[in-house]
C-alpha cells in the first residue's frame, strides 16, 4: 500500500494518476486541511473538494478548483445582499460546504464524513483529512498574521510573505484509518505530491504523528517537485520561495525537505540539476512531470510508483 | 400607522398593496416566524422571505415562495451527496438562509438583520419578525406531534391535524421596534392579512405582548379573509378547518378570531355571509379579496385602508 501526501491541484492530479493505478485498497490520500477555514459559518475545506472531485471527475480542470458544469446564482444573490463575495462558491460546490457544515456540527468527524461524501461521488480510493481537528494555515508577513484564505484568495497571495505558522497543528489528532497506516506495517512507500511545500506539505509535515512517522519511517518517501524549470506550475510557491530566500529550483526544493525525502522525481527541464540533487544523497528520476490530462496523470504516476517499489526492493535487501 | 400581521403567500401580497397605498413610515410589516426552522445547519424563515421576497419584487410568483429567476444547482449537487432533499433550496434564496445563519450565530437578533437583508433588496416598509426568539410551530396528529415543515412541506400536509402547539410563544422576545409600536401610540388599526389562521397568524397571537395589546387596544383590527367560497386561496387552511370541525367558511373564520377582530372584508361570492358575520358584532365590507397581480393587492389595500380609517374615526368619535 502506498500513502500519497497531497496538497491542492497538483497533489489531486496526481492523486488521480496513482488511482487508475493502484486499486482502492493499495492506495491512501491524506489531505493537507491547513488551507481549510470558516466562511459566511460555512466550513470549507478547498484541498480535500479539489482531491475528491478531481478523483471523481466533477471537477472544474479549467480552474483546477470547484465543480464542472457550475452556476452562479448563489454568488450573484450574495453580492446583491451585501455579503462577502471574495471567495468564490458555485452552487453546486455549495452543497458540499452545506452537508459538511451541518455534519461537523452534529459532531461527525471530518475524516467520517469525507468518506461518506466521497463514496458518494464514486471514489473508490481513501481520501483521508490529515487530521480531525482544525489546523489554520496563517502567514507571517510584514503587515502582520494573516489567515491563509486572506492571504490566498482576498490578497490574492500579493503580502510578502515572512514565513508560516501551523494553528492548531501541534494539536492535531490523527483520523483513526490514518492512525491505524502509521502503526501499522501494510504501507510500503509514501508519496508527496507536486503540491507547494510551504502552504500544502508543511502543514502535514507539522502534525507530530505524520512528522514522526515520516522521521522514524523504514519505507521510502518519493517526492514529484511542483518546481519546474524555477516555476510553479499553478499556485504562489516560487514568489513564496523567493521571498524566503530559497532557491527557486527543484534542487531548492530537495534541499528543503532534506531526509525526509528519499527519492526525486524531476521534470525533464529539470535534468541538468540530477547531479546535484544526487549529491545531496537523494535518487532521481528524470521525467515528464506535467499533467495537463488524465492520462499524463496515469503515466507520471506509473512512472513514480515503478520509482517506489525500486526503492522499496532496494530498502528490504 | 398601520401594523400589518403577515403569513406567507396571501400576507405578503396584501402587504405589496398595502405598501403601494402606505408611505414607509404610515406601515409595519409584522410576520409570522412560527414556520421557522432548522435544516442542513441553516435557519430558514418562508414567511419573513416570502414576503421581503414580494415586496422586493423578486419573488416567484408562480410558486408564492422563493425567488425568480431561480436556478437548482445546489438541489441537484445534494441529491448527488445524499444530502435531505425534501425542502426545496434554490440557489439564489440560498444566500439569504447562508447570510442570515451566519449573523444569527454571531448573535445578530432576527429583527436587525430581516431589516438589514430587506433594505438591501430595496425593501422600504419596515418589515418585523413576530420574535427574535425561536417559536416553533409543532402540528398535532394522530401519529404524534411533527414539526411544522415536516408536516406542511415532507408530508404535504396529507396527517389529519388535531391541534397545535407553538413552541417558544409564551417566552417569544418582541424585538425592540415591534415593542416600541405595541408601547407607543403611533399605531392606528391593525390589518390582518389573509393568512391561514392556524398556522401563520395564531403563532402571532400566541406571542404575549402582541395578544395583551391586541385585546387592550383602542383602535381597530381590520381582517381580510383567507376563506373565499368555502375554500382557502392557496395552502391547507380549509383542510385543517375541516379536520378540526370548524366551519369552512368566511364566517366560520369570522366566529373563530372572535373578538379580536373589528372589522371583516370579505370576497364578494360571500356575500351571503354579511348578514351572519354582523351578527357576530362586526362591521363587513364586501369586495374582491383575489390578488393574482399587484394591481390587485393595491385595490384590495386601498379599500381595506379606507375600512380602517372608517372604523378609526368612528372609534374617536
């Protein structure tokens, strides 16, 4: 069995690429909630519903966010109401913050209703919050804390970002089919998604039972850089990297996470850094990261599940 | 002034001509919140939206609640989650139940906020929630006790009803501008709209403060009828006077409100009535009680305006 760490866009793209792969029961995606928050008393949780519809296919692949085939009326009515309208809501996205606002409410554990919700929508594969209880994103910048939507969406990522700070993270408890894959001994390799290391890994990275799993792990830790050719592919990660004054490179990245990743899975633009990225004691795959569609969604993650059991193979002699 | 005590479909359409005919400051909208309720974590209020929805003009006035120009997004979506799907929910009326939720659950008393969302739609006339508490109207059957919207929407009305009960009247707090009318001298007549008297206006006369003024008072309390050739215009208000064997008729209802009542407008096809209705102590006038349009509602207000200046002056003599 194989864990996919995932993030926004790029952790759902590849997330459904490992899940035309690997059976339902070989695969687990546990979702960063650091970028979850309160809205209009709805509780929204953007990387979970951009995972679960992408697995789906009710998703939006224009946006990368919200459902297909969606209206507007909700937005429009708002705004003639007066009320908050920085944060887009389709309609039919609507009725997902609903269900689960009043599921949250009766007490129902978010990793439950996940569950629920997405066996609704057809998934097959666990999509597993990376915890029950709420872990708030905030982002340290000049102008002081801002919570992460703020920063995000109303900001539109423009504050200069000073650094990161994980609410509620230290805290964290684990959903229990989580708990039971880091106990256990059925996951064979972990995977972290193309996702941005700062605003969609870290947040995982900072709940005490993912980060000392990952720590004490016996398995291998495959990680696809979202950096290509010193670019993300969709999100604020390389004007964040900058702002820090870190390399804006996939070796920049590999230096980031440092030993918690054993093996790299660079873009092909990216060869000229192999050699680097090795010398930091790391194995590297050269490939096409990109993945404008499912099937370049499947064949990066073949690609990354072959590097997996490479490893793995390796790790058990 | 005039104090207008409004249900849902027939309140809120005398209550358009009455606006017609009244400036902002000569008219309160006073309206039934007994149908309240909670459902998918939201606060819905059908009588208080119907009729800010009416007076706003952007009501549907095919079906008497909701708005026009509606589209169903988020009811297709929920169905897709499995979520209750019973109460329809359109996706523009969405905003007002998600905005007010959310101001109620930051302690924004029904009353403030009704007024708040009602201006914003361009509503002039004051329109006023019988209580910024919760009154639950509870229907009484055969097979126990069911709340309203259970009842009126779930089982469409179909349980034989054996009473009613509404929960919270006894403790309902008026808000601070009903207060000020009931306590001040401002008010000249009351109007009681053609609302079904069960379920939309007994809630009302439930709240103490409005019973104790409407039987203490010195001026008038003019009603339009709900009942018009044996028949209720739109909803179950002959059925559940047929279930409690009252009799079906404009007098029938003339008998039950009592006392309470002054004066009585009745449809011309019960024009046989008017004898038995004076009997009972009450002046009549016979008209055209329909309001298909907004002409209607006018013409009907400004006769029912005209009974109840009649009925003032004759009091203040």
């Amino acid at each position: 069995m194989i864990v996919a760490l995932a993030g926004g866009v790029g952790g759902a793209r590849l997330a459904v690429g490992l899940a035309q792969v690997l059976a339902p029961k070989a695969l687990a995606i546990v979702v960063n909630t650091g970028d979850d928050f309160e809205h209009l008393g709805l509780t929204i949780c953007p990387d979970i519903d951009t995972v679960v519809y992408t697995l789906a296919g009710v998703h939006n692949p224009a946006s990368g966010w919200g459902r297909g085939e969606e209206t507007w009326s909700f937005m429009h009515a708002l705004r003639g109401l007066g009320g908050e309208a920085w944060f887009q809501l389709g309609d039919r996205d609507l009725a997902m913050h609903v269900l689960r606002t009043a599921a949250l409410r009766r007490g129902v554990p978010l990793s439950e209703l996940t569950r629920a919700l997405s066996r609704r929508l057809g998934v097959r594969h666990a999509v597993i919050p990376m915890s029950d209880t709420p872990v708030r994103t905030r982002v340290k910048t000049a102008g002081g804390e801002l919570a992460f939507q703020d920063y995000f969406v109303r900001l539109r990522c423009r504050p200069r970002v000073r650094g990161f700070r994980f609410a509620g993270a230290a805290r964290a408890r684990v959903p229990p089919p989580l708990y039971r894959l880091i106990t256990g001994d059925a996951v064979k390799a972990i995977v972290v998604c193309p996702s941005n290391p700062y605003v969609s890994v870290a947040p995982m990275l900072h709940v005490p039972a993912l980060r000392g799993w990952l720590r004490a792990r016996r398995i291998p830790v495959v990680a696809v850089s979202p950096i290509v050719g010193g670019a993300a592919i969709k999100g604020p990660a390389a004007k964040i990297m900058r702002e820090l004054g870190a390399e804006r490179s996939a070796a920049g990245i590999a230096r980031h996470y440092g030993p918690l990743v054993d093996g790299w899975v660079i873009d092909t633009v990216d060869a000229p850094l192999r050699g680097r990225i090795e010398a930091l004691g790391h194995d590297v795959v050269v490939t096409d990261t990109l993945m404008p569609d499912r099937c370049a969604s499947e064949r990066l993650a073949r690609e990354v599940v072959r590097f997996v059991y490479a490893l793995a193979r390796r790790g058990a002699r």
